[in-house]
C-alpha cells in the first residue's frame, strides 16, 4: 500500500497519474540509455589504441552529436506536451469545488449546490482510532463522486499554500487574490491523502487533504445530509 511518506511514487489512482508514471518511466529508460551509451564511449576512448587523440575535428562526427540530441529531445517533448494539455484540460465536469487555503486548515465550497461548504482541520492524535491516519486523516473529507471529472478551484486567504494530492496527480498553488484551476477524476473507491506542499509557515506541515471517493448513490446521500445539518 502506498504513503506519502515513501520513496516511490504513490499508486496511482486516476488516469492522470498513470499517464504521469508512464512518462516517468519513458524518461527514465530515456536517461538509462544516454548513460550506457555514453559510458560505453568513454571506456572505449580510454581502452583504444587506435584512437587519434590529436584529432582537432570531424565534421561527421560533429553533426552527429548536435542531431542526435535534438531528436531524443522531441523524443522525450511530445509525450510532456501531451500531458500538460491532458492536465489542463477540463472538459464537462460534474461538479465543481472551491478550496480556499487558510493558516492552517483547509475551506471547501460545493458551488453547485447551495450554501454547501465546511472548513477541514487535521485530527489531533488524541481523538484518532482504529483505520484513521496519523496526521493525515480530517474531520471533514472532501468528499466526491468516482468516475466523475471534479473540477477545483484554488485559492488561499492569507499566505501560499500548495494543494496537492499525488496518488491522484493534482498540484496547485493556492495563490492569495488568484484563483487556480486544476481537476482530476477518481477510478476507484476509497480515500487519497495530501498535504501542502508549500511552506506556508509554523504549522505548515499539520494541514492535510483528504478526498473520499465514493459511488454516486453514497454521494448523493451524503450531499442531502449535510445540507441538512446546515
């Protein structure tokens, strides 16, 4: 099971993440066969009898080394162009949520629903029991349908913050007097944790994100309860 305290990436648990896994590996076996090939020229300069070190130039030799990189630079651009278009795009989502970062909690706003919103503070470790995390775990999640695009708009009242859930591939900067837009899509039940990524001051580290993922039918009821209680 992943956690954002690993090494590794999260798993990834929308589509977006795993096109950004995949480009990581892309780029990665990218490096992987510079560095051999690279490494493999160097022991054979260093080994060879034959080589003419007072050589002042090849022209050949000279265009091949300016050509080669560019095209494993488009090699490595195009897959990166089409991830930025993919993270940017936001096409018919379903529901819409204001997040508004304050120092130090999180504010959420259901702006297609009428006066839905709550405020979102850490657990403290004292009121923790069985199944929630340490530092991570909220008492209100955001709460959102699965297999359903969700589009956040971001901002923050006092200082930077940075919302960012990685196991579903958001990152935005939650920037005072801007609003920032970043969306994502949910392919599983359950529930992806985050944090501000931002230093945003003394107890930077102690506001989380929590995101419930949940069907439809569950969200629905959970819409008209807390609408309720309102």
């Amino acid at each position: 099971m992943s956690h954002p305290g690993q090494i590794s990436f999260q798993d990834a648990t929308s589509p977006l993440m795993e096109e950004l896994l995949y480009f990581h590996d892309h780029v990665m076996l990218t490096i992987l066969l510079i560095s051999g090939f690279v490494l493999y020229v160097i022991t054979a300069l260093v080994t060879s009898s034959t080589w003419d070190y007072f050589a002042m130039d090849h022209e050949v030799l000279e265009s091949i080394w300016t050509i080669l990189p560019a095209i494993v630079l488009i090699f490595v651009a195009l897959p990166s162009l089409r991830i930025l278009y993919l993270m940017d795009e936001i096409d018919n989502a379903h529901l819409t949520i204001k997040t508004v970062g304050h120092q130090w909690y999180w504010s959420y706003e259901y702006t297609d629903y009428h006066e839905l919103g709550f405020d979102s503070y850490m657990l403290p470790t004292d009121d923790l029991t069985t199944g929630f995390s340490r530092l991570l775990d909220v008492d209100h999640r955001m709460v959102v349908p699965t297999s359903s695009p969700i589009r956040v708009l971001i901002t923050a009242e006092d200082v930077l913050h940075s919302w960012t859930v990685p196991g579903l591939g958001v990152k935005a900067d939650a920037v005072p007097g801007r609003l920032n837009q970043a969306t994502f899509l949910t392919n599983m039940v359950g529930m992806f944790f985050g944090q501000c990524s931002e230093i945003c001051g003394a107890n930077h580290s102690f506001m989380p994100i929590t995101i419930e993922s949940v069907p439809l039918s569950a969200f629905e009821n959970w819409v008209s309860l807390m609408i309720e209680n309102e």
